[in-house]
C-alpha cells in the first residue's frame, strides 16, 4: 500500500512538472520576452524621432547656408565685374571727384 501511495505520488509530481514544464515556463518566458521587445522598440521609436528631429534641424541649417552662400557668391560677383570696370581717371576733376566720393575732401 505505501508503496502504491509512493508511485502514485510519484507520477502527480512528474505530470505536474512535465505539465508545468510544457504549458507554465513558455507562458512566463515567452511574456517575459513580448515585455523586453515592447521595451526595445519603445526604445528605437525613441531614438528615431530624435534622429528625425534633429535631421530636420540640420536640414533647415543647410537650406539656410546654401541660401546665404549663393547670396554672397552673387555679390562677390558683382563687385568682381565692378572692378574689372575701374577705369583710371582720365583728369583731374575726376580724381578729386571719387576722392570725395570715398570721404577724401580736397583741401581749398
């Protein structure tokens, strides 16, 4: 009798744990594995946003210097065909005058 009582124990205790084994420890890891990939996604969407944020600041620097780099190369232009035009002064009313343009007053 007791060892019929012992075998029957027994093979609850295994069932138990073959049961356990297959439907309870899957449950918990595979929960245990659907929170820690929620996390590392909550993460990345996290990290992403940053990088898109950013990538828009940059892109507005970018869009603002290309606008003030062709800007000033229009005017660096521009004053490079003024000097090319400089003629030298052929008398000397028109000395004295770009004299006095450039703040350079003659003296009476």
């Amino acid at each position: 009798m007791i060892i019929a009582i012992g075998i029957s124990i027994i093979i609850v205790l295994g069932l138990t744990y073959a049961g356990m084994r297959k439907y309870v420890i899957p449950s918990l890891t595979q929960t245990y594995v659907e929170d820690q990939v929620k996390e590392a996604v909550a993460v990345k969407d996290l990290r992403i946003k940053e990088l898109n944020h950013r990538l828009s600041v940059l892109g507005k620097q970018l869009h603002e210097s290309q606008t003030k780099y062709t800007t000033l190369s229009a005017l660096i232009k521009q004053k490079v065909k003024d000097i090319e035009t400089i003629k030298k002064p052929e008398t000397k009313d028109e000395t004295v005058k770009r004299y006095t343009d450039l703040g350079y007053p003659p003296k009476p």
